[in-house]
C-alpha cells in the first residue's frame, strides 16, 4: 500500500514504471506531468479517497498492486507494460483539476476558515473522466485496444445509466475479464487502502 506522504519515493517508482514499458512517447507524458501539471502533488478526489497532496499519485500506485494481485490471482494474462499503463495513467484527467479553497467551518461552536479541496474548474470537452484520460494520453502515444477498454470501464456500472452502455459493459465484462478485474482493483485501493481527511 502507498501512503500519500511518501510523495519523492512514489514518485521514483511511478516514473520507473512507466519508463519500464519503453512505449513510445512515454518520455515526452512524462515531461508533461512534471513541467506542465500538479499531477505529483494532486489528490485524488475532493473528499472521497486519498483527498491529500500526493493522493492522486499514490491512488495509482495501489491500484497497480491490486490490479497485479486480483490478475494473479484469477490467473489472466496481461502484458505488463499494459497493466502498468492502465494503472498509473487511469485517472490522469485529474491533473490541473483540483484546487484548494478556503471555506468558513464550524469546529467546536467556533466559525473557523478551513482548506477545502474543490473541482470548480470547467470540464473542456465535457467528457466523463474516464474518457478525458484516455483523450490526454493519446496525445502521446496510442493506447492497445484492451488498454483503452480497461480505462474507459474502470467506474463499472457507475460509468453510465443508459441501454446501450450496461449492455456494453455486461459484454466487457464477459469478454475481457481484466477490464472487470481492473474496475475492481479501483475500488480496493478506493475502499481498502485510502483515506478520507475531514
Ligand atoms: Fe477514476
Ligand atoms: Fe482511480
């Protein structure tokens, strides 16, 4: 499990990663995440999971263990350099995304300004996260088919409501078990390995 705080140590390790896969146009992402975005420093979510400097980048470092463990353990072969490009980059829509406002807080009957993390900024195009990420890591390099899969369906049945798309995913998840085992491993690293800071 990787805490938030250990921010340098993730860092090195989700760098190594994914320089790991020599995927071409890994070099020119990786230079975008450190001069262009707070994706390093970035939390990953508002208040739900690992809302903390570092969160976002520890979010996808458990989501790779767990993603490795449930394949292991369901015996699904995948290229590793795929499991560690959905893993890491998953949820890279997030950078530049969130901010820290100040709110006023009532703490023991005492008005009090708190820091609050917000996503106030607009959403340009307004796509669902999942499809904002595969959009920005196409601009580097081109995803494999069951990569793109694997991040367009890691919100499950929380990705959409409509027909078509849970007839979609009820096939996805039948025909490509490591899509299903990926959601699942999103879930874990939310639920089992995160925190939520008040
Ligand atoms: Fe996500
Ligand atoms: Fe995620």
């Amino acid at each position: 499990m990787h805490k938030p705080e250990a921010q340098e140590e993730n860092k090195r390790v989700f760098v190594d990663l994914l320089k790991s896969t020599q995927r071409k146009g890994i070099d020119l992402l990786l230079e975008y995440l450190e001069t262009k975005t707070d994706f390093y420093s970035a939390p990953a979510s508002t208040r739900y999971h690992n809302n903390c400097v570092g969160g976002l980048l520890a979010h996808t470092l458990n989501v790779y263990e767990n993603f490795k463990n449930l394949l292991a353990l369901r015996g699904i072969e995948m290229a590793e350099e795929s499991v560690v490009i959905v893993a890491l980059l998953h949820d890279i829509c997030k950078c530049n995304y969130y901010v820290l406002e100040q709110r006023n807080k009532k703490i023991n009957g005492k008005w009090e300004q708190v820091s609050v993390w917000s996503n106030t900024k607009s959403v340009s195009p307004p796509l669902p996260h999942s499809y904002r990420s595969i959009r920005m890591i196409q601009q580097f390099f081109r995803l494999t088919p069951q990569e793109e899969l694997c991040i367009y369906y890691h919100m499950g049945p929380y990705g959409g409501e409509d027909y078509e798309y849970r007839g979609l995913l009820q096939k996805v998840n039948t025909d490509y078990p490591e899509s299903l085992l990926f959601y699942t491993a999103d879930l874990f690293s939310t639920y089992l390995d995160e925190e939520t800071f008040e």
